[in-house]
C-alpha cells in the first residue's frame, strides 16, 4: 500500500507515464480496486483512454464504496467519452483520405 502512494505522488510530481510506471511496478495488488483505480487515472491522463476505461471497470468490478463507485463510474464515463471522439475523428479523417 505504501508503494502504491508513493507511486500516485511520483505521478503527480514526475507526471503520468512516470507514475503509471510506478504503479505497474508494484506487485501483488492486482486484487486491490485502487491499484486499478491509480492505473485507469493515470492511463486517461496519458490520452490511453481504451486502456483507462477497461483498468476503471477493473477497479469497479473488484469493489468500492458508494463514494469510490460513483467517482470510478464518472471516470470511466469520461474515457469512454475520450474513446469515441477519438473513434470519430479517425473515421472522419479516414473518409477524406
């Protein structure tokens, strides 16, 4: 638990990839819903928005409060939104071409 933290203070102070590297490196938490909940942040933060919905739906399926889950839901919500403008626009550009 302690490592992960530190690993959610070095991406805010190191930025997203350098914390998601951090995180990934803690091992044995991948039953742990806030492990996945710092990977789906950090990964939406880095413009993964694919990789940051399915680490969110991680973090709800393993569990949370009525607090965590609304926060893990709007979060999900977002990269979903992310995906699909990003979907969009590939189409678009892919249709001039």
């Amino acid at each position: 638990m302690t490592r992960l933290n530190r690993a959610v203070a070095v991406g805010e102070r190191d930025g997203p990839g350098a914390g998601l590297a951090e995180v990934e490196a803690v091992d044995g938490l991948s039953g742990y819903p806030l492990w996945h909940a710092a990977r789906a942040e950090l990964l939406h933060r880095l413009g993964r928005a694919e990789e940051a919905v399915a680490a969110y739906r991680s973090a709800l399926a393993l569990g949370a409060n009525q607090a965590q889950r609304r926060h893990l839901e709007a979060g999900a919500a977002e990269a979903a939104r992310d995906v699909a403008v990003s979907s969009a626009g590939a189409e678009e550009l892919s249709s001039r071409g």
